[in-house]
C-alpha cells in the first residue's frame, strides 16, 4: 500500500522509522533486532536508507595508487524483501541519484515492482568522501527532480530500455524537505521552489530532514503551503543519544538546536545524561507535533531503536 494511502487512512498522526542497514558482515537478525522493539508502535511502513559505495585508494607496489571502489553496507532491496516478508508491513527504500546510471536506476526500479514495494523516496545523495561536491554519473541525474521525473514516467509506462513492453508501475514517490534549507541552497526560498519542482514532477509526500525546532516545522509547513505544495509533510526526528553527538548533528545535518535545547546539552557530562535531554525533548517535540496535527512521524534509528522505542512509547 502507499505511504499516501495510509495516511489518508489513519485517525490519528502514524508511526514510522528509518534504519541503516548494518555494516557488512552481519546478518539480516541485526536489522531484525532494530525493528522489533519498534513493531508494538503498529508503523506502517519501514524506511531503509542507501548508502552508495566509496573509492579507496590502495598502492599496487610500484608506486602506483590503484582507485577500488568498497561497499560498506549490504544492498537496500534485499533488506526491504526481507522486511516486508517478516513483518508484512510495507517497506520503503530509499533511492538516490549519486552512482547511479538512468538505466541502472530503472532496473532497479524493475527490481523493487517485482518485489511488490510500492513506495521510494527519491533522493539525490551526497558527495562521496574523495570527492568536494556531488557529482552525478555520466548518465544519471544531478538533482533528485530529475529521479522523480524518471520514475514519474516509469509510471506512465515509459521505460528507457524499450526492449520488451513492460506495464506501467505505480510507485508513490517521496522527497526530501529541508525545514532549516538545505545546506548548499542559496536561500529557503529558492529551496522551496526546488521542493516544488520535485511535487510538481510527481512527489506525493515529502519527509523532512531532522529539527529540534518544532517552530521551524511549522514555519516549513505553511511556507510549501503557500507556494501550493499541498502534499502531506512527514517531520523527521532524531533523539540525540550521546556527548558526540551534540556536535555532530549540527556539523553533518546543517540544523541548529534551539536555545533551551543547547542550554540543557551544555550540562551534560556523561553519555546517559544526553540521553535523558534526548528522551525528554524527543517527547515534548513528538506531542506538539501530534497535537499540531504532523500526519506521521518519521523517527531516525540511526541502528538504535531504544530511544525511538522511549520516546514512542508516550506517544503511539
Ligand atoms: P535535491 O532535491 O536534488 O536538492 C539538492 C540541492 O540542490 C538543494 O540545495 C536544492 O535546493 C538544490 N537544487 C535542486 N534542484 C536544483 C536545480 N535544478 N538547480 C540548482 N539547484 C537545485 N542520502 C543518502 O545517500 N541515502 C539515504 O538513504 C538518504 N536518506 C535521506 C532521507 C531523508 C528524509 C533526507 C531528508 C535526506 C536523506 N539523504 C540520504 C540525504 C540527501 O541525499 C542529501 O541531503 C542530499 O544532499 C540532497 O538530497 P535531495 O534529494 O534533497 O536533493
């Protein structure tokens, strides 16, 4: 079923989450140990993110550097067929432009409509670590518009490779929103128009990046509203869980923390006391958020459920 399905469905704001998957080497019972503290929350549906391979440089022997490419994480599709297979519950995989041809992404496309996975969140990606910004494939896509053009016409039944006749497939697509800009965005509004360009391509829901600031939500809310995304707004939560993450969220996520929010952070001095400021905000920020009528939340597990699982537990 689609995400957008649900949610005109649902009473009441839903439950999602995001996970990782593992470092390669472990088993699918580590993704199974995440998900299942989770499952009493009744979630809908089950993001899974993708991570895109990375070069490492290895010298050959003669002085030479030979470029090899690594994958840390095993593959996104399997993980949702397993998923969805366990639980019966719809998974969602994330799709990104980076390292991707536009043929390799519709037969990936392909891959996902034979498994029966009905949702994708459309993304672009980020720069991979050798390189300062992204860089698209040859033959992919730079921006994550171009991705849901692709699959917004996958959906009318035009395919690329036109070797055989294939039916038309009929994925719900999502994107990414950015309630504090998107870091490489000239300013929100020229971010905003590019969240609508992705709508008006064929996004039907858009899930937002993590804040600690409701009001920035809210003010985020309104301004797509304005500009006529009418779409529903999936806010994005991440509880903060230990003393490295206080800097690090900001530094790799581009958002601030409110100032009561730091104030309660600088007197932390263990990683259990962060936790407590994170279970405690995380709640406060889901009620308001249930309160002010955020149609789901999406919670990033970030491979740890057990603060997902606090936090919920007061709210679902
Ligand atoms: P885009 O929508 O393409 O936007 C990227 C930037 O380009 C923005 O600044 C935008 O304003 C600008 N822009 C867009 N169109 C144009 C244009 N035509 N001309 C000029 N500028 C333009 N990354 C992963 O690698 N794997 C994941 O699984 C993953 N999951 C995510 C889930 C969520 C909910 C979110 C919010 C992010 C996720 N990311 C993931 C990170 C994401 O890939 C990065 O934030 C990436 O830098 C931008 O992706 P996007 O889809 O928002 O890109």
């Amino acid at each position: 079923m689609k995400v957008t399905e649900y949610i005109e469905a649902a009473e009441s704001t839903l439950f999602s989450f995001e996970i990782l998957p593992p470092l390669k080497g472990k088993s699918i019972q580590s993704i199974y140990d995440g998900i299942d503290p989770l499952m009493e929350f009744n979630p809908k549906f089950v993001n899974v993110t993708y991570h895109r391979e990375e070069y490492i440089y290895k010298e050959k022997g003669n002085g030479l550097l030979e470029k090899v490419s690594i994958r840390k994480r095993p593959g996104t599709v399997g993980i949702c067929a397993a998923i969805m297979n366990k639980y019966k519950v719809d998974a969602v995989p994330h799709l990104i432009c980076g390292g991707f041809s536009k043929e390799e992404t519709e037969n990936a496309l392909i891959d996902l409509q034979f498994l029966g996975i009905d949702n994708v969140l459309a993304l672009r990606g980020d720069s991979i670590k050798t390189e300062t910004s992204f860089r698209p494939d040859p033959n992919g896509h730079s921006y994550a518009v171009e991705l849901v053009d692709q699959i917004s016409d996958m959906n009318q039944g035009n395919y690329i490779m036109d070797d055989i006749k294939l039916e038309p497939t009929d994925f719900c697509i999502g994107a990414a929103g950015y309630p504090e800009k998107h870091f490489e965005a000239m300013n929100l509004k020229t971010d905003l128009l590019h969240l609508k360009n992705k709508v008006d391509a064929g996004a039907t829901y858009i899930v937002t990046q993590m804040f600690f600031d409701n009001k920035k939500y809210f003010a985020f809310v309104d301004a797509c509203r304005s500009i006529g995304i009418n779409v529903p707004i999936i806010p994005g939560l991440k509880p903060i869980k230990s003393l490295n993450h206080i800097s690090f969220l900001p530094k790799f996520f581009h958002i601030d923390y409110p100032e009561e929010l730091s104030t309660e952070l600088l007197k932390c001095k263990s990683n259990s006391d962060v936790e407590q400021v994170g279970i405690e905000w995380g709640i406060e920020q889901s009620k308001e958020l249930v309160k002010g009528g955020a149609p789901c939340i999406h919670y990033y597990t970030m491979s740890n459920s057990d603060l997902v699982k606090t936090i919920a537990s007061k709210i679902f």
